[in-house]
C-alpha cells in the first residue's frame, strides 16, 4: 500500500513511523458494533433531510462511560452532513442549556446571513432561560416551563430549519445534545414541550434532535419533565468479540499492518469489550511493536509488551475516579467490590453497610452522575469499567 506523506511523523531518532491510528479517550471514527444505531439513525436524518419531515421523537443513545456515546453522535453528525443537514452539536453541563444551544445556533446562522430573525429568536430564547445579564422571567411551576421559554426555543428551530433550506443551501437541521444527563432541569422541560409543540407546526419543520447520555439519563429526564413520553432510550453494549477484532484491524489494514491471530484473542479477553480499553491495546501494542511500517505484523509479544504501559493507564483511569469519590461514596464502591463481579443489587450494599436503601440515595446519585456506577436495571449498581472492583479490593486490602 501506497503512503501519502501526511500518515508519517517524525519520531525522536527523527525517522519517520507511522503514527498510531488507535483513539484513546478521543471519539473513534469507525465504530463497528453500532450497525444498527447507525441503520435507524440514518433512516431518521433521511427522513427529514429527503422528505422534509419534522423527527417528533427524540432519540436517546445512553449507557456508561466510555462505551461509545460521543463517537456514535458525531458519526451520526457526518451522515447528517452527508444528507444535507445542517447541525449544531452541544454537551450539556456547563451552563443553561437552552441558551448555550442558541448561542451555537447563532454561530451557524451567522454565515447564512439571514440576520435579524435569528438574532432576535437567539436573544429571545436567552432571556426566556433567565440567562444573567439578559433579564429574568418567572418560571410557572416545576412541572412546566414558563411558555415564553417553550415558544421561543420553539420559534428558533422553525426558523433555523427554515432559514437552513432558505439561506444555508441545506434540507433541515439537526441538532445533538451530548451528555444529556447533566442538562439543566428548566431547559429540559423548554425542549421537551417544545419539540411536542413542533410536531403540530402547520408547515413541517425539516428538524431532528440526536441525544446521549449515562445510563440513568431517563431517570433525570422524567424528574424533570413528566411529559417526556418522546424521548426514546436505546442502550448501548460492549463489544462482542468480533467486533473488537474489527475495531483492532480496521484502522490498521488502513496503513498496511496487520494483526496475527494470537494477539487479537488476547486483546479481546483483556479488553473484555469495554471501547476505550480496546483503543488503548491498540495503541500501546502499535508503540510496543515500533510504529511498524506497511507490510509490518503485530503480533502477541507486542501485546504482552505493551501490558505493563496498559496497566498504568488503567491504573491512573481507576486512581482518578476513586480520587474523585467522597468517603460516603467510597464505602459503597468498597462494599460493591466485595461483592462477586457484575450488577449488585442496592439490597445488598445497604445490608454490608447496615444502612437503609434510602441513606444510600445521594450517594449513589453522586457516583451515577460521576460516570462511576451504572444503574443497569432497577435497583441495581454496577462499576462502569471493567477492573475498578479488583482495583478498589487492591486499595482496601492492603
Ligand atoms: N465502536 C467502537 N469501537 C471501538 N472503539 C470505540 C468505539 N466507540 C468508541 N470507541 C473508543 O472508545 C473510547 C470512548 O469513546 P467515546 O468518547 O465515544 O465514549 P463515551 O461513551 O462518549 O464516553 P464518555 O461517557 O466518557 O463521554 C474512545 O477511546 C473511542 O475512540
Ligand atoms: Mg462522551
């Protein structure tokens, strides 16, 4: 295979290797074994891209960290791209919601100069979101946002999606919420009721909203709206075998290198499905074998030489999370890693720690939004990385 120019980088010896084509902890461009999230995500954006439709329902993609979430979301960006659309990409968590989405909407329009419009529905939505500095309107109750809010996030799609088709030599827009889970509650109720709203629009609105999150997302998503019957979860797994193998030797195929048979089997057992565990393999074992040149082989005494560099990340992944947890949160991952591996029903840590399940509630809250529990089923606890329970027994057994 050919090599262009820009696959090589200068190494310390100041010869030119291949660089690593693995992704660790950066979104990963090909995704095998999310076929068919991306088959239904692409019947969805087809829709509104070649049928002009509005998407009245919102899908969700959730699951733990690290299994993929980002990478399907921007892939789905690219399809979106691809048919048409426009999009507006956000992750939700570091301010209003609502306002940051208009604000990334502005920055969109701003080049299809469509002008005053939008600019007014961007400063209406900011100040219906009661965004400091831009004034301040009474919310009516918890369960309902304050209608100006909802008509006016509702009126910034519509003319998005009109101005899109109009100015922007586009067929819709497409907007994506990443990190759903850590959303204000005021906007997720605006975007709920006004997503339900813009499916009665008298002209369709060429519009679709993509979102991801933690595993408990529904949970936050029906505590703040009650009418969130449009939102539609769909969880994402680990990889099965054949699909790690695909993830390992797509990318390297690309720039010429291959994998022998042995060295695959042990990745697919140590990475035991787990995305990000799968890239950091892949690269360790890339370094371990020497950036290999095309024709080059990767072989089992790569992987077993990368294992020590392995394991310090994964250590450091663990020290971090661990780090980050309080003491309360500590007594519940030590009494979760004394228990056999897999989903630990909340019964049974509260009776380790001699507590009810409900001393447990904001605690548990707390490491579900950390990314460092998973709640996989109701009233179940599980770690959200393979290894942290055997990391934490290390800790507490010394
Ligand atoms: N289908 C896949 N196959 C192989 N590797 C993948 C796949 N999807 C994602 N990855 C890799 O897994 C890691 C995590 O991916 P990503 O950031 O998309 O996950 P996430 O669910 O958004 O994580 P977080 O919850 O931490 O935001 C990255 O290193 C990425 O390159
Ligand atoms: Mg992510």
């Amino acid at each position: 295979m050919r090599k262009s120019i820009r696959t090589y980088l200068l190494s310390e010896e100041e010869q030119l290797v291949q660089p690593s084509p693995y992704t660790p902890g950066e979104t990963a461009r090909e995704i095998p074994g999310r076929e068919t999230q991306l088959t239904d995500i692409t019947g969805l954006l087809g829709r509104v891209a070649l049928e002009g439709r509005f998407a009245g329902r919102v899908r969700v993609d959730v699951g733990p960290r690290g299994v993929g979430k980002t990478s399907l979301l921007r892939r789905a960006q690219r399809t979106a791209h691809d048919l048409g659309l426009a999009s507006v990409f956000v992750t939700a968590g570091n301010g209003t919601l609502t306002a940051v989405i208009a604000d990334e909407v502005h920055q969109l329009t701003r080049a299809w100069g469509h002008g005053d419009v939008l600019t007014e529905r961007v400063s209406q939505v900011k100040l219906s979101a009661g965004v400091p500095g831009v004034g301040h309107l009474e919310l009516t109750g918890r369960q309902r946002p304050a209608p100006e809010a909802t008509r006016a996030f509702r009126e910034l799609i519509a003319h998005t999606a009109q101005a899109a088709a109009q100015d922007g030599d586009h067929r819709g827009v497409l907007l994506l919420i990443d990190e759903l889970q850590a959303a204000d509650p005021d906007s997720l109720r605006t975007i709920a009721y006004a997503w339900q709203e813009l499916q009665a629009s008298d002209s369709p609105v060429p519009a679709a909203l993509l979102a991801a999150g933690l595993s408990h997302t529904p949970d936050v998503v029906t505590r703040a709206v009650t009418h969130a019957e449009r939102f539609q979860y769909r969880p994402m797994r680990d990889l099965e075998p054949h699909e790690t193998r695909e993830a390992l030797t797509a990318p390297s195929a690309a720039l010429g290198v291959s994998w022998t048979t042995d060295a695959l089997t042990a990745v697919v057992e140590r990475a035991q499905g787990y995305p990000y565990f799968v890239q950091v393999y892949g690269d360790e074992a890339w370094h371990a074998a020497g950036n290999p040149d095309a024709g080059g082989q990767l072989t089992l005494a790569d992987v077993n030489a990368a294992q020590e560099r392995v394991e310090v990340d994964l250590t450091e992944l663990y020290r971090t999370r661990w780090a980050r947890a309080t003491a309360r949160e500590r007594d519940i991952l030590t009494a979760m890693a004394n228990h056999p591996e897999g989903p630990v029903p909340r019964r049974a840590i509260a009776e380790r720690l001699r507590v009810g399940t409900t001393a447990l509630s904001m605690a548990r809250q707390s490491l579900l939004d950390k990314g460092i529990l998973d709640a996989p089923a109701h009233g179940m606890l599980q770690f959200t990385v393979p290894g942290f329970g055997a990391y934490v027994r290390s800790l507490t057994t010394n």
